[in-house]
C-alpha cells in the first residue's frame, strides 16, 4: 500500500517510532504527543524545533531536528528549497 508520499516518522539516530503516547514534556510543564501537534505545545503554543527521542518507551535520548524525523519528505522538501532560492542578483551593470 505504501506510496511516493508515504510520511514515515521515526528516530533520525535509532530509528524508534512513536508510538501514539505522550513522551514529550514543554518548559511550560504539558505532556503530550509532539508529533500530533508537529512540535507545537498545545498549551502554551510554543514550537519546538527540535525533538528529543525518549528513552523511556525504548528511544536512544538523542536530540535531532523536529523535520529530521520526518522520512519520505525529502523529495518535497527539496523541491521547495529550489523553488524559494532567490534569483542570483544580476552582476553590477556595465556602463554603456
Ligand atoms: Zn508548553
Ligand atoms: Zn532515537
């Protein structure tokens, strides 16, 4: 069933996957599932950038960028990146 544009989530460094609990806490205090949320805290709705596996439910405890366990973005991601570079500025004109 698996397709171009399947999203799979895991570990960049051991490949663990979450499995649906709530292993993330917030400086605010709030457990939850970051990968409901995309790294958002539900309650104090700040974003976290990097994502930490946790050790308890069998994660190694390496911290990687929250995107970095997003796998089979690659291709779309690219494409974006290429298609937000700026023009190349064009070289100072020459005097006619
Ligand atoms: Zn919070
Ligand atoms: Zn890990």
């Amino acid at each position: 069933m698996a397709t171009d544009s399947t999203i799979e989530i895991y570990c960049p460094a051991c490949q663990w996957e979450p499995d649906g609990g709530a292993h993330w806490q917030c400086r605010c205090g709030h457990v939850w599932n970051t990968f409901e949320t995309g790294g958002t805290c539900p309650q104090c709705h700040y974003r976290w950038a990097v994502t930490t596996c946790p050790p308890r439910p069998g994660g190694c405890g390496v911290t990687s960028p929250h995107i970095d366990w997003y796998h089979g973005l690659e291709a779309l991601v690219e494409e974006l990146v290429e298609a937000s570079l700026p023009v190349p500025a064009s070289v100072a004109a020459q005097p006619v």
